[in-house]
C-alpha cells in the first residue's frame, strides 16, 4: 500500500501525459558560398527578426562593381560621343539635300525662262519670215535673206522643242529632290543611340544582380529567437550546406502552445476544450492553466524525446494545448499535463472541432487519463 501510494503521488505529480513548448530551429546561412567577415552576435544572444547576425566578405562584389561601373562609364562617354556625331552627320546630309532641291528648282526655273525666250525670238522670226517671204513673193526682196531667215526660224525651233522636253524632266528632277529631303529621319539620333542603351540596359541588369548579392551577403535573423550555435568563424567559408549560426525561435504562431504526447490508449480519451494543468517538469511550482485546441488527425509514431526509451518506437497521437492565459514559455521546455476532465472555459468561444470520426468514443464521466510514469511500463 505504501507503494502504491508513492506511485500515486509521483505520477500526479508528474501528470498524465508530456508535453513540449513550440520552438523552431532556423538555421541561418548563406545562398551561396562565401567567405564570413564578421559575426555580429553572440551565443545566448536574443535577436529580432531581420537583425544583422553575420556579414560575409565582399570584395569579389567590389571588384565587379569597379568593372561595371568603368563600363558604364564608358558606354555613357560613347552615348555622348555617338550624339555628337550622328547630329553632325544629320546636319551635312539635311544641307546637301537642301542644295540639292536648290539647285534642282533653279535649273527648272532656267529652262523655262530660256524656252520662253527662245519660244518669243521664234515668234518674231516667223512673223519676219512671214513678212520676207511676201516680198520676196512680189520680188521685192531676195531670196537669199529668205532663206537664212528660214533656217534661223527651224534652229530657234528645234531648241524650243528642245526645252519642252528638258524642262518636265528637270521638275521631276526637283520632285526627287524635295522627297529625298522630306525623307531624312528625325529620329536618326535615337536610331543610332540604340546599340549603346542597349548594352547599358544589360549592365543596369548586371547591377542589379550585383544588388541581390551583395545583399546576400549580409545574414539576418529569419525570427525573433535565440543564438544557440556559431558554427562558423570569421575567415572562414560558408555556404548552403555549412550554416553559419543556428537560432531557436518560437516559431510564427503567435499563441502560446504547447505540444502533447498521448500514447496509444490515450488517444480518445481527451476532446478539444478540455482543461488542462501544466506544470513544468522537475521545477514545481504551480500549474498553468491552459486548455485543448487541435487533435492529432492520426495515431503515427511519437517523436523519441516522447518516448519512455529513445531508442524504442512508440505509437500514440499528438494534441496542440494552448495556455488560458500569457505566460513565457521557452522553446522545448517540457510540461507534465493532466487533463482535468471538463471544459475550460476560455474554450467556450472555440469552435466545437471533437467529432465522432477525431475522437474514439469515450464517456464524459471519470476523464482521468490513465497516468504513466516514464520509464515504468
């Protein structure tokens, strides 16, 4: 009996089942290999999220912002030099076109002008012609002068014929020219730039790359936490596979919960909203009260620090315990927790989630779940 009673005792005070304060291990390292010049933190060290924890060395970036930056200098030295001589260029073609249409429009207007003149002395020739030959008609002139005066009239016509056909052909000649000058590009300027600002686009992408890795290169915290681990020193290289330090958080949850292994044949014996006292293991004190929010959707195996032998498998089903009230909790810390057997009422505003297919069917009465002491079968 008296045994029996010390059994009794150990056991509600350790309660009937273990549970285990969230917590979250971030490993914090880099995207990519590199070498760690600083570790601004320290172990035991509490950080927030976004905190500067370690810097890696840069001087690999440095040396290719240096190149980019003289490319860039002198893709923009070119962009000034091409302007500058593209603009020339326009210049010398827009006035050789304009003298072009010049010359174009005053050789019309001189082969109009001699066609006329040449048209008004074939005009008076005639009507001499015409005049000389009535005389001569009467013999009142010599043929002779007629007959000069008749080759003179037939040269004036040929060139006015002549003329007639030169000066279509010399406004056609101008229509050219005014077209070809009406077709010198206003934009050739940007036309001949774009070869440069294209290479500039791809050293602006060059830089921005350059941006996301040298931000690489300063580590931060992932959470709010704890340094647990350096695992690398300044000097010393680090990549993917080789953290640089580890931090211990409570995760992104803002509740504070707490994890609980039952064992198998404790499974159905405990339904969400249920009171539960926590107590933390081997410090005493008084219970924390807290009550339960999720089921386990299974029996799968426990975690081995659930385990009464680490070594051993052991089958049973997870319940998430949240406390009533705030409390500090330290990530891992282990809670021995009895279920009370009635409802808490901070549960009283929580959706009722214990349905006949999440828990086995238990009765209400006598909800002690059956204790266990680890390491007595």
């Amino acid at each position: 009996m008296a045994g029996a009673g010390w059994l009794w005792l150990d056991v509600r005070a350790e309660g009937s089942a273990v549970g285990f304060a969230l917590g979250v291990e971030y490993a914090v390292q880099p995207a990519t290999a590199g070498r760690v010049q600083t570790i601004e933190v320290a172990p035991g060290q509490h950080v927030r999220a976004g905190q500067v924890v370690a810097l890696l060395d840069t001087a690999e970036l440095d040396a290719e912002q240096a190149i980019l930056a003289a490319e860039r200098a002198r893709l923009e030295a070119s962009l000034g030099a091409v302007r500058s001589e593209t603009a020339m260029q326009i210049d010398d073609k827009a006035r050789e076109a304009d003298e072009s249409v010049a010359a174009a429009e005053m050789a019309v207007h001189s082969a109009r002008s001699n066609r006329e003149v040449r048209a008004a002395e074939l005009r008076a020739i005639s009507s001499q012609f015409d005049t000389l030959a009535g005389l001569v008609k009467e013999r009142m002139a010599d043929r002779r002068d007629l007959d000069a005066l008749g080759v003179k009239r037939a040269a004036l016509r040929k060139e006015v014929e002549a003329a007639d056909s030169l000066v279509p052909e010399l406004v056609r000649q101008a229509a050219a020219a005014r077209s070809r000058r009406a077709g010198l590009p206003t934009d050739a300027t940007e036309l001949a730039l774009r070869p440069v600002r294209a290479e500039l686009a791809v050293v602006a992408g060059r830089e921005q790359l350059l941006a996301v890795r040298r931000e690489q290169t300063v580590l931060r915290a992932p959470a709010d936490g704890q340094v647990a681990e350096i695992h690398a020193r300044a000097g010393q290289v680090a990549g993917p596979d080789a953290p640089v330090l580890t931090i211990v958080g409570r995760g992104a949850g803002e509740d504070d919960e707490v994890t609980v292994c039952l064992r198998e044949h404790q499974a159905g014996q405990v339904r969400v909203g249920e009171a539960v006292a926590l107590r933390s293991r081997g410090a005493g004190g008084r219970a924390v009260a807290a009550h339960v929010t999720r089921l386990g959707p299974q029996i799968a195996e426990l975690p081995a620090r659930c385990r009464r032998n680490p070594e051993l498998p052991e089958w049973g089903r997870e319940v998430a315990v949240a406390l009533d009230e705030h409390a500090p909790l330290l990530p891992g810390q282990a809670f021995a927790v009895s279920f009370l057997g009635h409802p808490s009422p901070c549960a009283a505003g929580e959706p009722e989630a214990a349905t006949d297919e999440q828990v086995l069917a238990a009765p209400m009465v006598d909800r002690a779940v059956a204790p266990e002491k680890p390491g007595v079968p």
